[in-house]
C-alpha cells in the first residue's frame, strides 16, 4: 500500500533521518512528512511508514528504528541507523526511481551503502566519531548546524528547519549516487579507449571522465599520462599511484611547471603549449596535436629518468 504519511520523530533533527527522508519523497512524492512522538503516530499502520522512533525494528510492518534494545545489526556486525534500515529495504528502488542503468543499481547499490549510508549509521550510533579539524565538516555535523538556534521559539521552527536542511541532504544523496552510476558509465568509455591505445603509453579519452578505477582494473601498468579534450582546449593529465596521495606514476617534465604560453612553448617546443600546473600533475595545449607531443616528451622524459 502506498503509504499517506512518512512518520519520523518530532523535536532535534539528526542525519539519520533526514536523509531517509531523501529515499521515502523520492518513491512517494505525495506522502507527508509527519515529525511526532505521539503513540497515535508511531504505531504502525497500513498509511504509514515509521522511521527513527517508534521502538521496533519490522519491516512487514514498515516500521525502521534503531534505538531498542536488540537493535538490528549488519552481517558484520556493525550498527544500523534508520538510514541504513530505509537504504537496505528501499534503495534499489529508489536508485530505478532515479534512473540508473538497471545493470548498474545493484553495484551502486553497494557503493553507496559502503561510502554515504555505512559512515552515517556508525556516527549516529556513536561507533564512529570524527576528530581534528575536519571533524565539524562531516555531513551529519553540517547538517546539524541547520537545527533552530536554541533561544529560537518560533512555533514550527523545527520543522521549518527539518524542511531546509532536507532540501540540502537531498542535493548530496543525488550528486553522491549520480557520480556513482557516472563512473559505472565512464569505465566502458575507458576499457574501449585502452583496447585503442595498445601498447601506447599515453591513453586518449573522447572528454574529461573518471579514468584511474578502469585503468586499474584493467591492470593497463604502461598507461603514463592521459589526454582528452576539455571545452576548447586539451588536457594532459598524470595518473596517480593509489587512491589516496598525489603520487603519480610519471609527473610532467619540472622544467614545465609553472609556466604558460610562451614562456611553456619554449620550455617544451610545442607550439599551442598554454598551462603547466606548478605541481606537474596537468597541463593544458590548445590543440590535440600540441597534447599528445606534451604527453609525448613527457613519456620520453619519463623513461629516461627511470
């Protein structure tokens, strides 16, 4: 039964909820979104889906808490939050709802609950707490700062807040699994492009695209550097070593770096040469042919440094 109310607690707002808020409108756009602690409201019903309070945990009865003792546990063991309850039970049909590739939803799937839903269901259950500076930038933490002030008593000011930050919630769970399904996308765009470049050290990619996942995947160790259009110029662009760092498996030749133009045309003796990162990680020519004789000397120079 497609339900009338999407019922979750009333009073202080956490990411848990406001995000399995995102996943509910998304598959029943003409529910309301009804925050209350009464026993009338959070006792299942045909109409409703409850989430984040209520003391159960049974999805025959479309009721999604974490906060009773025997709490529901993932496979490993690890804590759910309701988010993470509304992901397993709804996510893949809000992932068709959103128009992923039918192949694709079980792997973003996947994704998505190891990267977004997991890191919110240990931090809203207190099994994971963020430190240092960053530790106020985390999701759950700027969506927070979106509650009432604590002098505001304004009547609905919750709401009124629940509402906002939930607009914003929703532009990260989309962009979140949009980059997700677009990598799923590129890697078939880069798996024919390295099939082209054989042997070729340098892989040349239609347009600007996430590479790295695909050329590992396809254990393609003699990629150097890519090259690919972006709006009227041409990129080359280095390769990193692992997923985490800035180590590259070649950087562009030093005696470019930081240079443009001019100055880079003369440097490297590629007319339409126009921008070298100071890091050596990109640089830019104004012409196809000028990238690939850039991604040329840089392989040259490459080598021959070993």
């Amino acid at each position: 039964m497609i339900p009338d109310y999407l019922v979750t607690h009333s009073g202080g707002f956490h990411a848990d909820e406001l995000l399995s808020s995102v996943i509910l409108t998304k598959l029943f756009p003409q529910a309301e979104i009804k925050r209350s602690r009464a026993p009338e409201w959070i006792t299942p019903a045909p109409d409703r889906i409850i989430y984040d309070v209520g003391g159960l945990y049974d999805a025959e009865n479309r009721i999604f808490d974490h906060h009773q003792r025997g709490a529901p546990l993932r496979e490993d063991g690890q804590p759910y939050s309701s988010f993470g309850l509304i992901w397993k039970h709804y996510g893949r049909d809000y992932l068709a709802a959103s128009g992923i590739a039918a192949e694709h939803i079980e792997t973003v799937h996947d994704k998505f609950d190891s990267s977004f839903v997991l890191p919110i269901d240990l931090t809203d259950n207190g099994a994971l707490s963020p430190t240092g500076p960053l530790a106020g930038l985390t999701l759950p933490s700027l969506l927070e700062t979106l509650k009432p002030v604590f002098d505001d008593s304004a009547p609905g000011a919750d709401d009124r807040q629940f509402h906002i930050a939930l607009a914003i919630a929703r532009s990260f769970v989309e962009a979140s699994i949009g980059r997700s399904a677009a990598k799923l996308r590129a890697e078939a765009v880069v798996q024919q492009a390295i099939v082209a470049a054989g042997a070729s050290p340098v892989l040349e990619l239609p347009m600007g695209m996430p590479f790295r996942p695909s050329i590992i995947k396809a254990g393609a160790d003699h990629l150097l550097f890519v090259v690919h259009p972006r709006d009227k110029d041409w990129c080359v662009t280095t390769i990193r070593k692992g997923d985490e760092g800035f180590e590259t498996r070649a950087d562009l030749p030093a005696s470019w770096a930081g240079l443009t133009n001019g100055e880079l045309e003369a440097a490297s003796g590629v007319v339409g040469a126009s921008f070298c990162h100071n890091g050596r990680f990109v640089a830019a020519a104004r012409t196809r042919e000028a990238a690939l004789a850039m991604a040329d000397i840089a392989v040259k120079e490459a080598l021959a440094a070993g």
